[in-house]
C-alpha cells in the first residue's frame, strides 16, 4: 500500500461517516476527471485510423441501424 493511500486511510479513521462519504465522492469525482482526460486525449489525437475508417465507412453503409426496443430486452 502506497504512502499516500495510508495517509488517506488516517484521515478517514478521524472524520464522521458523513465527511468520510463526502471525500469518498471526491475521490471518484478526480477518478472520472482522469477518464475524461484520457478520453480526449484519445480523440483529439490526429494521427490516421485506417482500421478505424474501414469500420466507419462499413457501418454506415450498412443503412441506419433499428431503434432499441426496451420491451423487447
């Protein structure tokens, strides 16, 4: 275990559930903030996708794919 993660765990021993719960949020608000920015990282990247293209240019000739019927789930 990181340094880090014990200092975390320290602190969290002292706090009241409900403080405990609001950094408990925090953290997964930081952990969906990095996903984000990995994610456009990954889209704005301009280098060429031929795979990628392939796949599109397939798909959409294809036609247009039938709406999803949540009845039928």
């Amino acid at each position: 275990m990181s340094t880090v993660a014990k200092e975390l765990i320290a602190i969290m021993d002292t706090l009241p559930e409900d403080k405990a719960r609001e950094v408990v949020d925090f953290a997964r608000f930081l952990q969906e903030q990095a996903g984000d920015r990995e994610w456009e990282r990954i889209l704005s990247d301009t280098r060429p996708r031929p795979k990628l293209d392939r796949f599109v240019a397939d798909a959409l000739r294809e036609g247009p794919a039938e709406s999803l019927d949540l009845n039928k789930l």
